[in-house]
C-alpha cells in the first residue's frame, strides 16, 4: 500500500447474536482483495448505550479508495447481512453504523486529518496502535455469546 490509512467504525448488532462474522469477512476479501487491507473485529456488549456491537478497524490504501468511498461500500455490504441493527425512521431504513472521527485533542498531540491515521507517519502509526488496543479491552465482553470476539484478517 502506498498511502495506508486506518479507519474505525461501530456496527449495531442484533442481541440475539444472530450475526455472522464469517459472511462478512468474505464480503471484506471479496472488495479489498485486488487493492490490499487489514481488518480489526471486536465484539462488545454496552449494557447502557449500544448493546451488541462490532467495533472495527479497516485499513485500505488511500489512493485506491477515500474514506467516503470506503464509508459507502461498508454500509451497502452491512445493509445486506442478517443480525444487523436496522433502524426505520420516516419510512427510511438506516443501518447503525458509524464512523468514528480522530479526536481534536488527538490531532493536536499527533498531528494528520480527522478522517484517520496516516500510517506512514510514524507518529500517527504509534497512535492507531494505541487506540486499536482499545478493541482488543476484555471489558465489555462479558455478555458476548460469539467463540471468538477479537479477531483480524488481511489480503
């Protein structure tokens, strides 16, 4: 990859676990095959806020695709897998999904754009390898019912 850049997001998940991690690391392999990436999973039950969730890193290269592009291509695959949370609002159906901005407080100490972390800047790398440990947190895990709630796959 020439310009890798590492994306994170949040996918609401049924609670009936229902979700099926394989379908969409095949879908990931299918998409990003020809161009390179690396993909982050965990699995994370909020009581609180979000129930069930997946919470994912995605690293592309930045002169195949912008983070729009990936954002689209995302949302069209999750629309298409089963245990995702849909929402309907207004007669419009709505995947819960989200992206997740770098922090201004990150930005200043690191410096880059908000969209993600070049991971060519060395700065910047150190930095996403520090936020990715967050996924990798036991806490959280407790009513998650899946084999394995952490993983990663690359192509």
């Amino acid at each position: 990859m020439n310009r890798p850049i590492a994306l994170r997001y949040t996918l609401g998940l049924d609670n009936d676990h229902s979700f099926d991690i394989s379908k969409l690391t095949r879908k990931i392999k299918s998409v990003f095959k020809d161009t390179g990436y690396s993909f982050i999973y965990s699995f994370e039950y909020a009581e609180q806020q979000k129930g069930l969730h997946l919470e994912m890193i995605l690293v592309v290269d930045q002169n195949k695709y912008n983070p729009i592009q990936i954002f689209s291509l995302l949302r069209k695959i999750f629309f298409n897998l089963g245990g995702v949370t849909v929402n309907i609002e207004s007669d419009y159906k709505k995947v819960s999904f989200n992206f997740h901005e770098r922090k201004e407080e990150y930005l200043l100490e690191v410096g880059g754009s908000k969209v993600g972390h070049s991971l060519r800047d060395e700065e910047q790398f150190k930095d996403c390898i520090f936020r990715a440990s967050y996924l990798a947190k036991q806490n959280d895990k407790a009513l998650v019912q899946y084999k394995k709630t952490f993983g990663t796959i690359t192509g």
